[in-house]
C-alpha cells in the first residue's frame, strides 16, 4: 500500500511561538519585530539541523542583549509554544493506520526538544517510522532527508504521499515525484486530497473490507 508520509508541527499538533511570545511583548508589532529580526526562522532552522541550544542562545544574546530573557525563554520555556493535538487529522492518521498505510513522519525538529514534545502525544505511536532533522543534522527541504527516510524504511518516494504546511517543503517532495500536499488548515480538505489516493476516506467505509 502507498506510504503516507506526515509533517508533524502544525498538521499533526499545534506549533506556535506566540503562544510564549505575546507574554513578553504584548504588542502585536513588538511580538512580531522580536519573532522577524531576533528568533529568526533561519536561527531556529539551525537549532533544527543540530545546532545546540547553548550555542544558539549564546550566540543571539550576543547580538540582541536587550532582549536575553525572551531569548532564553526559547529554551528554557519551550513547551510553551507547543498546543493541543490537531484532532481532525490525528483522526485521519488513525483510520490509515488502521487501514494498514505505512505511516512516517518526516519533521524539522530539535534533538533537543524532540524528548520534550514527544510523551506529550501518544498518537505518534501509530508512525512505522520517525525521522526529526536534529537526529541527523539536516532536515526539509533537502531532498537527502526525504531520501534517508525511504531508505532507512524500505520504501521508495515516487508516488509516496506527503502532507506538510510549508509550501517548499511541498514543492521538494513534488520534485522528488511524491504526491505532495499542502495542509493549509482544512483538515476538511486534507481528507479529500487523501481520499485521492486511499479512497476509503471518502466513501464512508472507515478502511478497506478484509480479505477473507
């Protein structure tokens, strides 16, 4: 059956830094200079690919000095940003993997933090196979770590579906010849684009009928 591949922050659980954020500056122009020119998404992509958090904060409260307590706080108040589950689609998850889809999840995530995220959310459980861009020092959208997971779970990536919210991570895995979709916050959507390729989805049968 084709494998289902899944982004996990903001497709399967809720990601957002504003969470933690707004709490230090709650002025919404102030919160989002702070998260444009001080936390950085290339800063936190690196944080991603391995980099330490020691060295990482050190290195912005070197440069932004005025605002060290926020920048700590990424660290050592993490969890907060983190929110619930996104039930629609951790519903959707369940009926593939009850189906018997391959599942995997391909995520930029901290080595540092993944431990943290992880108890939190048991339906990971239902994943063949988990591969976070902090464990290998690389992530999305490098076609490599879509290959590293293929190749570490015996599957190939044409034709594999691929769910994820960023746009160039979609564009890389199209460019690989995967099936790749882009979660834009309608899980409504996301089970039609799915039904596509497992059409138990959409045909009001929860899986497939059973041999025999």
């Amino acid at each position: 059956m084709t494998p289902a591949i899944f982004d996990l922050g903001n497709v399967l659980l809720e990601y957002e830094p504003r969470r933690l954020f707004r709490k230090f500056f709650p002025e919404p122009e102030e919160l989002e200079r702070f998260l444009d020119q001080v936390v950085t998404s290339d800063w936190n992509d690196r944080l991603d690919c391995g980099w330490s958090f020691a060295e990482g904060v050190a290195d912005l409260v070197a440069r932004h000095p005025a605002h060290e307590e926020p920048i700590r706080a990424f660290r050592e108040r993490w969890l907060e940003m983190i929110g619930d589950p996104i039930h629609s689609n951790v519903i959707l998850l369940e009926e593939l993997r009850l189906a018997g889809v391959p599942l995997f999840a391909l995520s930029n995530f901290s080595a540092e933090t993944w431990p943290l995220a992880r108890p939190l959310f048991p339906f990971l459980e239902a994943f063949d196979g988990i591969l976070i861009s902090g464990e290998v020092g690389f992530g999305k959208p490098d076609p490599a770590f879509f290959r590293l997971l293929a190749t570490r779970h015996g599957f190939g990536l044409e034709g594999a579906v691929f769910v994820d919210d960023n746009p160039s991570n979609v564009q890389a895995a199209s460019r690989l010849g995967m099936k790749a979709l882009h979660y834009q916050g309608d899980p409504h959507a996301l089970r039609n684009q799915l039904g596509e390729v497992y059409p138990f989805l959409t045909s009001g049968v929860s899986r497939p009928p059973q041999d025999g």
